[in-house]
C-alpha cells in the first residue's frame, strides 16, 4: 500500500513539474515611463517609415546601431533615436548622445504635463504634419531652369520633418531664457495640433 501511494506522488510530481511556465515578457516602456502600445500612424504611407510600435521599442534611444550601413535601413530606426540623431547637431554638440537624450526625456515630461497624452503620439502626429507632401524639382532645358512640382516619398517626409523639427527648436532656443527641452516641447505640440506657430 505504501508503494502504490509513493509512485502516484511521484506521478504527481512529474504532471506538475512538466507543467510549463509562461512568462509575460515585461512591456517595454520608453524612459520607464512612455507605453508604445497605444500608439497609433494614421497616415498610411508613413507606417513603414515611423517605427514606433513592437520590435522597435526601447527602454532609451540609444541603441548604437549602425542603421547608415546600408540604403533605407535607417526607416527601421526607432523614432525617437532619430529625433535624439537629429538634435546632436552644430559642431559644440556633436557626438553628446547622452545629453540629447536628456532633453528629450525631459521634453517628454513637458508634454506630458501640458497636454496629457502619450509624448509618443504627440511625436507621431508632429511628424506627420511637419513633413512636406509635394515640392519643386529643378528641370533643366537648354540653358533655362523650369520647376517642376513633384510628390515626397515617405522617407523624405519623415526626415524632412524631424529636421524640421529639430531646427526650429534649436532656433528658438538660442539666446532665449527656455530651455532646449522647452523649446523642443512647445515645437512638438504646435506641430501635432497643426498650429501656425510651429
């Protein structure tokens, strides 16, 4: 009788220790903070080009990628590392990653604190209005210039724009008693909400 019950615990025992453990992955949060989940493009043809959502999330844009080794690889760049790219810029600037990254963090918490939404998606949205949808090229004709208008592709229209962006920040903040951070916060929400003073 008491080999009958040893051999069911043991039985017992292989059920349960056969039984799998299923971990959640941890959601991946930009700064601890900032969920990329609820974050949505609503443009159609700038979804291949904003890379925000799933395997592009990151707890901070500071991958060190190598995203210009090849043509178009920079598409697949989360968004907020290229807009951390974008502002290390003007020579005295160059290379200090880390001091950008601070901005943005804090830029981040100034949108946050202004207007209650998702930083992320006020990024998104500031993207997809401050990027041009039609420009002029120059056509050449026997010694005349002609231009011509022409469509953006996608890729241009979200460099365009975090360049954009960036440069008016980086204006609005030289010689002026706001910060950087400030700058970049205001230039952000002005463009999300598509107002003229972006």
């Amino acid at each position: 009788m008491g080999d009958a019950d040893w051999v069911n615990e043991v039985e017992q025992m292989q059920e349960e220790a056969a039984a799998p453990l299923i971990a959640e992955p941890p959601e991946i949060k930009l700064f601890e903070r900032w969920s990329c989940e609820d974050v949505h493009v609503q443009d159609m043809s700038l979804q291949d080009y904003i890379a925000v959502k799933e395997k592009f999330a990151r707890f901070l844009p500071h991958s060190a990628a190598r995203f210009a080794s090849k043509r178009f690889k920079k598409a697949q760049c989360p968004i907020v590392e290229r807009l951390v790219n974008s502002l290390m810029m003007h020579g005295r600037n160059n290379g200090k990653k880390l001091m950008t990254v601070r901005i943005v963090k804090h830029s981040f918490e100034i949108i946050h604190l202004t207007t209650g939404e998702n930083p992320l998606q006020v990024l998104v949205n500031a993207i997809i209005n401050s990027g041009p949808r039609e420009d002029s090229t120059r056509i050449g004709r026997q010694g005349t210039v002609r231009r011509q208008a022409v469509d953006v592709s996608p890729l241009r229209r979200v460099n365009q724009a975090i360049w954009l962006l960036c440069t008016g920040a980086r204006e609005a903040a030289f010689r002026n008693i706001k910060s950087i951070a400030e700058c970049l916060a205001d230039e952000l929400i002005n463009a999300a909400r598509g107002s003229s003073n972006s």
